[in-house]
C-alpha cells in the first residue's frame, strides 16, 4: 500500500541549499580555452634537450668559423621555441638568404636562414676584403650563393655533429630562396621548433634560424629520451658524496685467503689430527684481500697485539 509523504519546512530548504550550492560550483568552473589550429605542444623536456644540443652546436660552430674565416667568431644561442611555420617564416627579412635542408633518413625538409647582415660582410671576407658592416637589402646571386657553398658546409657539419648524439641525420643543401613569403615546404599552421642563433664577426653581428619540423623531433623523442639518461648517468661530485655519506654505515665482509694447491677428496677423508697441510705458498709472497668476494687489496698478514691483522700493502686495480 502506497504512502503519501509530506516534506517537512526543513526537508524542503535542504534540497534547494543544495540545489544552490551544486550552481555555485559549476560557476567556479574553469574552462579552457583551445585553439585547435595552434599545433600540438612538444614537451618541455624535449625542447630542453634540443637547446642543450643547440647550445654545443653554437660552440662548436664559433671554433670552425674562426678556423674558416681567419677571425674571432663569437656565436650565441638566442632562443629555442616552438611556432607555426607561417610566423617563422614571418619573422624572417626579406630579403634574405635561405637554405632548404634535406634530413635523411627522414623525409620532410628543415630551413637555415642567414640574416642578409650576416651574409654580405661574410661574402667580403671570403673576397679578401675587411668584413665591415654593409647595410644591403638586395637577394644574393647566384655567384655569391656558389661563394658560400664552402661556408654552409661549414654550418651543416657542425650541425650533423652535434645531432649525432640524438640521431644520424644527413643535413644537405636541396635548394636556395630569397623571400620568405615564398618558402612551400610546410603547411602554414604546421609547427616548427625555431632556433635563434646570433653570430659576431669582430664589430659586425647577424642572426642565424633554423626551422626543424616538429613533427621529426616527435618522432624522436625516445631517442631524446635515452640521450637524457645517458647524460644523468654521468654523476656529478656532489652526487658521489652523497652517495657515499648514505653507504658510509654499511657493513661489508673482508676475507684474506691463501691461495694453495688442490686436494683430492681421498686425500680429504684421510686427513687427521697433527697433519700438516703443504700450502705451497712462497713466505715473501703478498696475500690477496677480497671485499664482498670482489679482489680489492694485496698485503701480508701481521700480528697486532694478541691478534692476527691484514696490513694493506697496495690497491688492486682492474688490468
């Protein structure tokens, strides 16, 4: 038999102090805001790696060039970010001199762009003449691209180095450009790790980028990964004495053996009470001390008063 039931005053209050409560909350829920043309982020760890890759490819391209153009280099990582390629390309003069760059084994292309600041003072110094600060606005020639060949290769060896500890790529030059605007080889919202480089020359300075499609440094990120712990498992001095204040109470077996001949087992069972044992062990020679059962210490067996002891006479090292 059903039962009518009639909410109390106090019944009916508490559902609608809940009710409020329950908007209260959805209101102070944040939303997010995506923007699902913006590409996906790569990690942080990731692009950490790539500037500490980046920053001995800066150091290693100031020796080369100094080697090339007979001149104190100074080259500078700027920045390592992550952008679409339509404002990297954005972000470039133009016009300016551009490098489409091969990545074998993969396929997709990266982009060496050397500001025009950079390009014509270089040119000069490669033609015997000063290098001063030329202020020009115009495309490099075909002649002057030729010119630098021995230049770029310079780049791109360096560049090849210190990507090997992540991978080998084979950088190579596949085409030259003039205007940014024009360079086709992503799609505009295609994300690009972009690397600013600054380079001096004496008094005379210019920026160098380089755009590497995303989408190969995913496809690398385990090989980022294991470069990582190979790097961590190189401790610093710290660490060791860390370590060694940690394992400084631990306990460890210490065994000194003479090292004799062997002995049958019939020999074994004959054995008896007063028979003497033929070691066959040299007096003069140093006993060998092990620590845990790993050989550690060479020495002789002393006495130090009533007891036996081991004086440690030199430190076994691996042959």
């Amino acid at each position: 038999m059903a039962v009518d039931r009639v909410l109390s005053q106090e019944e009916i209050d508490g559902v609608f102090k809940k009710m409020r409560a329950g908007a209260a909350d959805e209101s102070k829920t944040q939303v997010q805001l995506y923007d699902f043309r913006s590409p996906d982020r790569i990690a942080k760890d990731q692009l950490r790696a790539i500037q500490l890759l980046h920053e001995n490819f800066a150091r290693n391209l100031a020796s080369s060039l100094s080697a090339y153009l007979r001149a104190y280099v100074a080259v500078n990582l700027v920045s390592v970010e992550q952008i679409p390629f339509m404002e990297f390309t954005q972000c470039l003069p133009s016009p300016t001199s551009m490098i489409v760059l091969g990545m074998k084994p993969f396929d997709g292309n990266a982009v060496l762009e050397i500001n025009p600041s950079l390009v014509f003072p270089i040119l000069e110094m490669l033609l015997g003449g000063p290098g001063k600060m030329v202020r020009m606005t115009r495309k490099v020639t075909e002649i002057e691209q030729s010119i630098l060949e021995g230049l770029l290769r310079v780049f791109l060896q360096d560049l090849r180095v210190s990507w090997q500890a992540v991978s080998n790529i084979e950088f190579s030059i596949e085409n030259h450009e003039t205007e940014p605007q024009l360079l086709q080889i992503l799609a505009p919202n295609e994300a690009v790790v972009a690397i600013s480089i600054e380079i001096r020359i004496g008094e005379m300075a210019g920026m160098m980028n380089i755009g590497i499609p995303s989408i190969i440094v995913k496809m690398l990120r385990q090989k980022f990964d294991q470069q990582w712990s190979v790097r961590k498992t190189l401790a610093t001095e710290d660490e060791h004495l860390r370590v060694l204040r940690l394992i400084r109470s631990a306990m460890i077996h210490l065994d000194a053996r003479l090292q004799g001949p062997t002995l049958s087992v019939g020999m074994l069972l004959d054995l008896a009470e007063g028979d003497v044992l033929a070691f066959d062990y040299p007096a003069s020679r140093p006993v060998d001390m092990t620590v845990n059962g790993k050989l550690k210490y060479s020495g002789e067996v002393v006495t130090s008063g009533r007891k036996r002891a081991f004086e440690v006479g030199r430190l076994v090292t691996k042959p």
